[in-house]
C-alpha cells in the first residue's frame, strides 16, 4: 500500500494563495476567472487585508492596482497578484526583523 504523504505547510500555503486568487477571481460575470479585476481587487484587499487597507487614503488602491498591473490590461493575473503578495510578505518581514533587533545605547 502507498504511502500517504501529508502536504508540507509551504505546500499548503501555496495552495491557499491559489485558493484565495481563485475565490476573488471572475467573480464578476464579464471578468476572467485567471484574473481579478479592480471590482474584484478591491473586494480581496478590502476582506482579505482589512487591518491594511482601513487606515488607507482611498486612492492607494487604484494607485496599487496600477503599479501591480505590469501589462496594463486593467486586470491583475496570478503572477501580478503575486507580486503584491510577496512585496507585503517582504515588508512585514522587514518589519519583524527590526522590530526584534536591540535598540542600541549610545
């Protein structure tokens, strides 16, 4: 009998981002499930990462969407998508690492 193997957490995080991308993606009836629109975007940023956007100006997610958008179709693709969720992987490890440094005493 095979072996059962048990995903690893990387593999269930990349799973989850999948999943995630895909419940936002072609919710709207003329959008494509590869891709989210702004509407769509805007719903992710706006439920998935609340605690960010609340204390936003409401032109930084247009401004957002603009600059994830590389190819400048309106719509961001998994790999545009992706790209902001490394760039805030980034900042909040960023965050975390001078946050435990010691403060140093002069």
């Amino acid at each position: 009998m095979a072996k059962k193997i048990t995903p690893t957490e990387t593999e269930r995080c990349i799973e989850s981002m999948i999943a995630v991308f895909q419940k936002y993606a072609g919710r709207e009836i003329t959008n494509s499930r590869n891709t989210l629109s702004k509407t769509e975007f805007l719903a992710f940023m706006n439920t998935e990462l609340a605690s960010f956007t609340q204390n936003q100006d409401p032109g930084v997610l247009d401004r957002m969407m603009k600059k994830l958008d590389l190819n400048s179709d309106g719509q961001l693709d998994f790999q545009e998508f992706l790209n902001l969720i490394g760039g805030l992987a980034q900042a909040c490890h960023a965050s975390f690492t001078a946050a435990s440094q010691p403060v140093k005493k002069m």
